[in-house]
C-alpha cells in the first residue's frame, strides 16, 4: 500500500478543490462539461482531425487529457501498470518522447527492444483505451543526455546539428525511416492509437543562434519533409514557450503543421500564441507538474503544489484547451543517462514531483488531479492499479575495495601524442584515463585545457587535485611536486551532454576528454596512454586489492532480500560516483545534493543473494555502508562557485 492515508487524503482533496471550484466564475464556467468522446481505440481504423479549434475523431469533438512519460526512464514490466495509473487518474491520452541516443546508440546500429519498444507502448495503449502523442526527436531536450541526439555524431565536428546540414539530416531521415517501420501500422488512420507526432522540440528557441540564421525555417522545413516521405500520415506538431519566434513571425508556420504552446497557462498567453495557432486547436504539450533538478541545488518544486496544477488544469478546462501534463510520471535517469544545463548536470531522479512517483506509488498530487477531472469531465473511472512494493533493506557493509586504477586494462585504447575526446575512442559514456610517464618526477604548475568535465588528477595513484568548472574556473590549475619516477592519471568523467540550449553553437560542449590537452608551466604534454572506462555494468572481474584511501575507488558487498521490491539507497556515507546493483547502473551520487538517494527498481534485484558495487572518486566513504529506504532523501544542497546553467562566451 502507499505511504498515504487516502481516506484523509480525499476529504482534505474534497474541501480543497471546492474552494477552488467555487471561486468567481469558476462555476459558471464549468458549467458545461468539456467534450471528451467515448471513442476509443479499438483495431479499426479512425479519422483524426485538427480543425476548427477542435480536436475530432470520427466527427465527434474532443480534447486530448494527457499525460508525458518517458519510456526509457521507466522499467518496460512497469509500462502496463503506468498507462493504467493514467487511465485511472482520468486521462485519455499517452504522451511520449523516444530518445534517438537510446534507439540508435551506435552508428547505423538501431535497437527497438527493451527501453525503446515504441511498438509495445502502442499496443499497450491500445490494450488499454488510450490514445498517444509520439515524440521521437529527432532533438527532445527532456533533460536527456545531448537531448537525445546520438553520442557519435559528435565524431564528425564539421556537421551542425539541427539545421539543414545534408548529412545531419541523412541521419535524422534514417532514425525516423526506422522509426516509421516500427509505428506504420498502428498510427489512428490503421486502426492503431497514435494521433499525433511532435517534430523535433522547441526549435524555435534555438533557431535565432543557428546556422541557419534568424527567420530561416530550413531544418523545419526539411524535417517535416522527412516524416512525410516516411509514411506518416497523423497530425504533425511542432511546440515552443513563450520566447520563440514564430508567436510573432508567421514565415516560422508550415503548411499542415500545428503549432503549439509549452506552458501556455493564463489569457496573455493565448493573446501572444493566437493567431500562430490559427483555427488549430488549443494543444499545450507541456504542463508542469514541477521542474527538473540539477546538482548543487534543491529538488526542485517550481508549478509543483496540488493548488498549482488543479488552478491551472481548470483553466484549461474552462477554456477547453486540450493539455499533456508534463510529467504524468517521470522516472529515473539510470545509468549515464542524465543531460546538462548547459554546466550544470541533472540529477538521478526525475521524479519531478509528479502524480505518480519516482517508485510508481500515486500521490496527493495523483488523487486531486483524479477526483477534480472526474467532477470536470463526468467521468466514472477505475481504481486505480494496487501500490508497488518499496521495501527497506537494512545496511549493507562493501567491504571489498579495489583502486580504480587497478581495473585498467592491461593495454591501453590508444596511445597518441595528443589526447584524444571520449567520442574520438569510440565511447559514449562513463570515464577516460590519460596517463602519462615521467620518469625524473614531475614538479610545477600542471594545466588542464577544455576538460569536459570533472577531471581527478593522481600521481603514483594518489589524488593531488581535482578540476571542474564548479569548482572555480582557475581549479584547472594544479602544483604538482614528485620526485622520482611518476605516472600521472588525469581521470575525466562525462557528467551528461547538454541538454538545453543544444545547437550547432553549443554542440562543441558537448564533447568530452581531456578536449585541449595539458601543460606543465606552459609546455604543453605528449605522449599519452588512452584508457576507455565505460562502466556500463561496473568494473570487470572486481578483485580485492589496496590502495589509497584518497583516490578513486570500487567498494563491494552482497546482500540478501527474501522479497523484492523498489527501494531507496541512502548514499548519505558517500561523497561522490556510481553504484551498480546484480551489474545495473543505478546513476550518478553527489554529496552536493539536494539528492542523496537513488533508486533501485525492483526488478534489478532477487530473491537470495545480490551484489551492489559502489565507486566512490573521492576515495574513503564516512562508512562503508548503504541501507535501503521507502523515500527519496534530500539534503541541503552545496553552491558552486561559479554558475553553471548559463551559456558560456562565444
């Protein structure tokens, strides 16, 4: 059962919302009950239209009641039940970003299973009477790594990404070609439940910097171009806030394009978008439940009290303005999977504060949004899906350890005179060692040009400093003083591609290494050993070994679970790195905060024995020990000291 006491829950819900709905006009608006149709999707074939500031299917006006959430951040056993939750809460239509990177992770190498089986999400919709919304990119933002635009691109600098550069959209053509071959079928006018595709995201926000120069619509224009010689033949959208072009200059719209508005909540808002709109309907695919969080600060709760959302949910009721909100659920960012604000990385959690949370248990949140679109809408809904399990798992003690230098392979990727980025090694995440011999010692002033992004430098296998633009823009500058032989280790790791703004202006920031090389007192270093560290599943074959308690290194430990269940991983004894559990990549941990939890879904443990791995860069934890809990935890959060979440100067 969830943590909250409903029967509470509903009669503090209940006096909540009659406050709200009593409140001036607000009755007389409501009045008329929104047009919600009872078509639904069955295996036969529909007519979707946007026309006439309505949405209709088979002739029968209706608005969209959405909700976003993203495949790829939630375990594929847990999809049925999610879509249910939806159901339940009142919604009659899925939204979803498919991310590039993850469908595409190699070059020309395409995967739709797992994570990225958008055929399956369909048909669980369809299975379950709800319609869908598909936003497969090419560029989705969604606080995802590079945005979801692939790792590899990055190894062709002279190709700008979202403009019109022709090899930039050969790309964008073969992703959505095999995207199309995965959804054809089940698009509305096949019988299937997608009504609509969203064309890339936000563009307009970056057109104004990109290539293509101000006003020019070319990498819009040819995109659209794409998905229609690809067989789709649903609605196409595109959507943007407040500050985007096309709200004033009307060259920006595409015949057959519906233009949308994120965030449009108030009459000012429409007045700006109105005319862009034209007799399209009202579509916002972006209402915030709350907002993403980035390291070093708050969880954030920006839109995210039950007052907020219910005010600006009637609102868009009241005007019949079909919404998606954003997010319905939002999941985790595994692995290395999370994005970047520019500098600033974004947490594990995604949980956003949304209806449903991070664990999938519903919320005040979830129940006040269900009881006020039931009244609203005259809906008679299910019940809900029954709470996961989130169980407690006493301490665990890692007490094997194994230096991070140990785990090298015994030769190294490549060896060069001059770095080489992470992308140039065939690697998309985790981290990249750079070594280099000095045989008479090593003393002055040591350097570090471009490195993106937190670099740890050892020598003989001890931390002497550490560098990140957080840190101070000068932490790049290192006194080093060993005599005798030494071997210098500069460890850089890939906090996340950017994410926002990501263009063909801020695509070099999304490269990452050792990018401009080092020097010692201005001179600058050759000759470098290479050593790609992708972690993907942890360290190969962790052996116990000593080393030093300063420098980077895995703690392991087992432990035993008679029931599974998700469960909350207090990391609050540990500074800062990765944890593995059963060889799965649970994301990144910070003593910056405000998160110091992450989260283990239940399907990545067992009955009997499991294995949990812990790295930890800045060497000894307080304790060795990690337990698990049923809540996400926070901590006050640490500044950096220089901002991170704005563009640097070009």
């Amino acid at each position: 059962m969830s943590k909250y006491n409903f029967q509470s829950l509903r009669k503090l819900i209940a006096l909540g919302l009659l406050s709200i709905l009593s409140s001036p006009c607000t009755w007389a608006q409501a009045a008329a009950t929104p047009p919600i149709t009872s078509i639904v999707p069955d295996g036969k074939p529909h007519k979707f239209e946007a026309r006439d500031h309505q949405f209709f299917i088979d002739g029968q006006p209706t608005m969209l009641i959405s909700g976003e959430m993203h495949f790829g951040r939630v375990q594929p056993e847990d999809w049925d039940t999610r879509i249910k939750q939806a159901k339940a809460m009142g919604l009659n239509t899925i939204s979803c970003y498919l991310f590039w990177n993850q469908v595409e992770p190699e070059e020309g190498k395409f995967n739709f299973t797992g994570m990225t089986d958008i055929r399956r999400v369909l048909k669980l919709c369809q299975d379950n009477g709800m319609w869908c919304v598909l936003r497969p990119g090419p560029y989705c933002c969604a606080e995802i790594e590079y945005g979801g635009i692939p790792y590899w691109t990055l190894k062709y600098p002279d190709v700008k990404i979202r403009t019109a550069d022709p090899k930039f959209l050969s790309w964008c053509k073969d992703y959505i070609n095999e995207v199309y071959k995965q959804v054809a079928d089940l698009q509305v006018s096949k019988g299937g439940p997608l009504l609509m595709v969203q064309l890339d995201n936000e563009y307009g926000i970056t057109d104004p910097q990109a290539a293509d120069g101000p006003g020019n619509n070319n990498y819009m224009v040819a995109l659209n171009k794409i998905f229609k010689d690809a067989g789709f033949d649903c609605q196409l959208f595109v959507c943007d806030p407040t500050h985007a072009p096309e709200w004033t200059d009307l060259s920006y719209r595409i015949p057959g394009v519906m233009i949308c508005r994120n965030g449009l909540g108030n009459d000012s808002m429409y007045k700006v978008s109105a005319e862009a709109i034209g007799s399209y309907p009202v579509f916002v695919p972006e209402v915030y439940t709350a907002w993403f969080s980035g390291w070093g600060e708050p969880i954030a709760s920006r839109n995210g009290t039950i007052p907020q959302i219910t005010t600006w949910v009637n609102y868009l009721l009241d005007h019949q303005y079909s919404f998606n909100l954003y997010l319905f659920f939002g999941g985790t960012n595994y692995g290395f999977d999370n994005g970047c604000n520019f500098f600033e990385p974004v947490q594990t959690s995604y949980d956003y504060l949304a209806p449903v949370d991070e664990a999938g248990r519903t919320t005040p949140k979830y129940f006040a949004l269900r009881d006020l679109l039931s009244k609203r809408l005259n809906l008679k809904l299910p019940e809900p899906p029954a709470e996961p399990s989130v169980i407690s798992l006493p301490p665990i003690n890692l007490k094997e350890s194994e230096p991070l230098l140990a785990t090298l392979p015994a030769q190294p990727t490549k060896t060069a005179d001059k770095p080489t980025s992470m992308e140039n090694l065939d690697q998309g995440y985790g981290f990249v060692d750079y070594r280099k011999q000095f045989p008479n010692g090593l003393k002055g002033t040591l350097e570090l040009k471009s490195a993106q992004d937190y670099s740890i430098v050892m020598i003989n296998g001890v931390t002497v400093g550490e560098a990140f633009r957080g840190l101070g823009l000068d932490s790049n500058k290192i006194a080093v003083n060993q005599t005798g032989p030494a071997t210098l280790d500069i460890l850089v790791y890939n906090l996340g591609r950017i994410s926002v703004v990501t263009n063909d202006r801020t695509q070099n920031l999304a490269r990452k290494g050792l990018l401009g090389g080092a020097a010692l007192d201005g001179q600058d270093l050759t000759g470098w050993e290479m050593y790609s560290l992708p972690y993907a599943e942890g360290p190969a074959n962790f052996k116990v070994a000593s080393g030093s308690a300063g420098s980077p290194t895995f703690y392991r430990g087992t432990f035993t679970v008679s029931q599974v269940g998700g469960t909350f991983l207090d990391m609050r004894n540990w500074s800062f790195g990765v944890v593995w559990v059963n060889g799965h990549n649970l994301g990144r941990f910070w003593d910056r905060g405000g998160l110091r939890s992450l989260f283990v879904p239940q399907q990545w443990l067992k009955q009997g024995e499991n294995e949990i791995v812990a790295l930890d860069l800045h060497g000894a934890p307080k304790a060795t020990t990690i337990s698990g809990g049923t809540k996400i935890i926070e901590e006050p959060a640490q500044k950096w000291a220089v901002k991170l979440d704005a563009p640097p100067t070009f």
